[in-house]
C-alpha cells in the first residue's frame, strides 16, 4: 500500500493516513537503541577514545580485540577517564589518580590504598565503579545500547542494530566515512530524506544544476510508520539524468537512512547514512557508498591510465586523505544551508511546522517530522541529556575541517603529518642551499653557476614550502590561508 501528499493538502503531521492504525506503538525510547559509534577503521587501538551520543560522553577502547564502552568519567573526581592509558594487562588508568578499571567498569586497583586497608570492600563499592553499556560490532562498525540498566543487557537482544540487510561484495569493499558536523540531527536527517536539494543546492558539483531539474511525481509512503520499524519511502528521478531510477530510502530509527537507486541500466547504487545525535547543534554523520554491480568497461585513456599511475604511488592512506578533501565543498554547501534553517527555527515559535506549500517532493521532510511528534516525542531531547537547539556560529567554527573530520580520521591526519614532514624537509633544503650559495659566491675559484643553483634550489623550496603548507590548511579549514577570509560556496 503507498500513499503521498498533494499539493493542496494540508499539512501532513496533523492528520496522516498511515499513523492513525500505528498509534498504539510504543513511545520511542531514544536510549534503548542501538547506536553506530564509529568505523572500527578510525578507531585507535593503543589508546581511549572519547566519543559523545545523546549527550551522554562515553569512552570506548579495547584490549586483546575485545571493545569495550564505559562512562568517560572516573568515579573518584570525575576526571575524563579518556585522558588515561591502557596498560599492558588491559585495565584503563585513570591519568589523575592512577584509578584502574577492567573491562566490566569495576575498579580493580586504587594506589593510595595501602595493604592495611579494606581493599576489597573499596573495589566492591558501587561507588568506585563505572557503568558500562552493551556493544557490538556488525559490518565494520562499532555499535553501543545506549542503556546500562540492570536490564539492558537482555532487551539489547531483542533488538538488532540498522544494518544493511544483503550486503554484497562491491558494498564490503567500500570504505566508511565519519565526521561530525555543526550543525544537528533532526535538520541533518531531513536533508538526507529530501533528494530534490541537490540540484539547486550543489549546482556545479558532481553535474548537479537546477536547468536540469524535474518535478518529483511519485515521492510516496510504502506502508505504515511505526515507532520501532520506522518508514519507507519510494520515488522515481528528479532530473534530466535519472528518470527512470527507481529509488527507495529506508529511515530505521533512531538514525539510519538506507538508500537503494535502481537504476535503468539494471545497476544498484546504495548509501547507507547514520545520523547520530552527539550534542546539542552537533551530529556524527556516518557513511558508506557502494554499487552493486561493477560499472561497464569504457575504451581505454592513456591520460587517465597514467594518472591512475602516478596516483597509485602514493601510499594508500594519503590517496584516501586527497580523496576526502574532495567532498569539502558539498558539505559547506550543506552545512550553510541546514545551519540558517538551525537559526531560522529557533526564533520561530513552532520550529517543527509544515505550514509551508508541500509539493510531493516534500514527502520525505513531512513525513520524518510525522514520525517525530507521533511516536519519538518531538525529538532525541527526550530521555537524553541531548536537546535540539543551535548557538550563533562563526564560520571559522562552521566550516572547521580539523573537528569535522581530519582529527578523526586516520588517512587524512597521516596525510597532514606527511605534508608536515615535507614542509619540513623544503625548510631544511632552502636554508642549506642559501647558506652554500652565499658560500660558493665568496668563494673566488667556485664557478658562478654553482652558486646560481644553490640559490635557485633554495627558491624552489620555498615556493615548495608555500605550496605544501597551504595544502595542509585544506585539511584544517575551508577558510582560505591567504587573501580574503571568505567561503567560496559557489562558482559563478
């Protein structure tokens, strides 16, 4: 069964044909779930992570390939217990007091304990130790039940993480991408839901323009919304290129978007996207792409041959690293729009209305928003220390790339101490070849074209110098380095 909107609806929250025979759901409980953490691949073995959901700040580490989640705050001064270090027996240290802590949250040593004191009955009490929560780990992803009640451990049972149900082969080998963006989850998810942006949003990027744009006319609900399950959406093409596509976007909650473009040619494109809320105007945005067939052999290009070639001697990682720096510009142009609708929502008095004309392209936005306020209490602000919400940004905040991204991903900080090393190496050449030129000059029998040369190669490596260090700066900000201080969203 599938319903959508008509243009002269009313809005579809107040009165939608698929909640009336799910009410009866429970309410959503937005801890009793399972979140995705991280890419098991960004995650450093040799040392705590701190990593925030719901508000909630936990640190996640591991010893002998077993992970494990705790509260990142040490009972004794509630010192982060992410500032510590992981022994070689596997206890966390707390790096205030020397505090250590198994893998099941309970302090195992405290050294300003003497042998005279009541150790045992210290390391029993409830109050020396730290909750821990269940966690899993499922197609290269870490997973936590945001719950540590006496119960969870038995209702994160009956309930499975938001995986891709059939992975294939061109899907295990595609890599996941993790950032955390200012802006937060219920905007951010939206803009997942609502293909229809891209053409006038991202004009320029990747062919999208809105001369190619076409009316979305089968944008429809498949089923019934339920408060545990979520919903399905289907529709077909929005521009010139796709018609045709059959497209299908899964919303699982609490923060997955499964979708699934069916295309003409018989080939499969999917994006699995999670949207994690971490704190109030911040999400963890976590993705994969991949096809599900290979793409159709094309007739060979020396040009492009060459240049897989010589792209193919950098180390993996820094060709990672380069690759990233590439999807910068879309997510600016994300980030810019869904932090003004942050903004504009939160001088408005009812920040979730849909008191604007739908079209059918809004099916997706209207019915997220359904699903919101029918089962999941407006928002993650429910049974969380999370609340939706956005402070004034400056753009040196809103387009950070260190925080977004870089520090969080191993490529592309190997890439930035790479191009470091580097900078340092040019520094070093410049000063050694200035110092033997000045040299060779003074000296009367050296031919003048030695010191010519040195001084050339001194030039040479201070333009390298510049060249590398404003190449590192793509990785920390999209601010330019030089010149004016401002965002080039677009190119007109």
């Amino acid at each position: 069964m599938t319903t959508h909107i008509h243009p002269n609806t009313e809005p579809l929250e107040r009165d939608h044909p698929q909640t009336k025979s799910a009410i009866a759901d429970q309410p959503f409980n937005w801890l009793k779930q399972w979140y995705p953490i991280s890419p098991l691949s960004y995650l450093d073995i040799a040392c705590p992570t701190p990593v925030t959901i719901l508000g909630k700040n936990l640190v996640v580490w591991q010893y002998q390939g077993q992970w494990t989640v705790m509260d990142d705050v040490c009972p004794h001064k509630l010192t982060q217990l992410s500032l510590g270090k992981i022994q070689e027996d596997g206890r966390l240290v707390c790096r205030q007091h020397g505090w250590q802590f198994d893998c099941r949250g309970q302090c195992v040593k405290m050294p300003m304990l003497t042998d005279s004191d009541p150790q045992a009955a210290a390391y029993r009490n409830v109050r020396s130790q730290v909750p821990t929560y269940p966690i899993q780990v499922m197609q290269g992803l870490l997973w936590v039940w945001l719950d540590c009640s006496p119960a969870a451990q038995e209702e994160c049972q009956h309930k499975q993480p938001a995986t891709l149900a059939d992975p294939n082969e061109q899907w295990t080998q595609a890599e996941w991408h993790l950032s955390e963006v200012p802006v937060g989850y219920t905007v951010s998810l939206e803009s997942s839901l609502d293909p229809s942006h891209a053409q006038f949003l991202h004009e320029g990027i990747f062919g999208f323009s809105p001369a190619t744009a076409m009316p979305m006319r089968d944008f429809e609900l498949e089923g019934e919304i339920s408060a545990e399950d979520g919903f399905i959406l289907r529709h077909g093409g929005y521009n010139a290129f796709n018609q045709g596509m059959q497209a299908t976007r899964t919303f699982r909650p609490p923060c997955a978007n499964t979708t699934q473009y069916h295309l003409p040619t018989g080939g499969i494109q999917i994006f699995q996207l999670y949207f994690v809320p971490t704190t109030p105007g911040h999400c963890r945005y976590i993705g994969k792409f991949a096809t599900g067939a290979p793409p159709p052999a094309s007739r060979f290009n020396f040009v492009q041959w060459a240049n897989r070639q010589l792209w193919g001697l950098l180390p993996q990682d820094v060709q990672v690293g380069f690759q990233h720096l590439g999807a910068y510009k879309l997510s600016d142009q994300d980030i810019t729009a869904m932090h003004a609708q942050e903004q504009n929502e939160a001088t408005d008095p009812n920040p979730h209305r849909t008191s604007f004309f739908p079209t059918p392209a809004d099916q997706g936005i209207l019915t997220l928003r359904t699903w919101l306020k029918q089962f999941a209490g407006g928002g993650p602000a429910s049974h969380s220390l999370y609340s939706e919400g956005s402070g004034t940004a400056s753009d040196e905040q809103l387009y950070d790339r260190w925080h977004r991204h870089t520090k969080l991903c191993p490529s592309c900080r190997h890439t930035v101490e790479m191009l470091a090393n580097l900078q340092r190496f040019c520094q070093r050449l410049a000063i050694m070849a200035t110092v033997l030129g000045i040299m060779l000059i003074v000296l009367p029998f050296m031919p003048v074209r030695a010191s010519v040369g040195c001084l050339l190669i001194s030039i040479l490596s201070l333009l390298g110098y510049q060249g590398l260090a404003q190449l590192q700066h793509r990785f920390i900000s999209s601010i330019p380095q030089q010149g004016s201080p401002k965002i080039t969203l677009y190119t007109d």
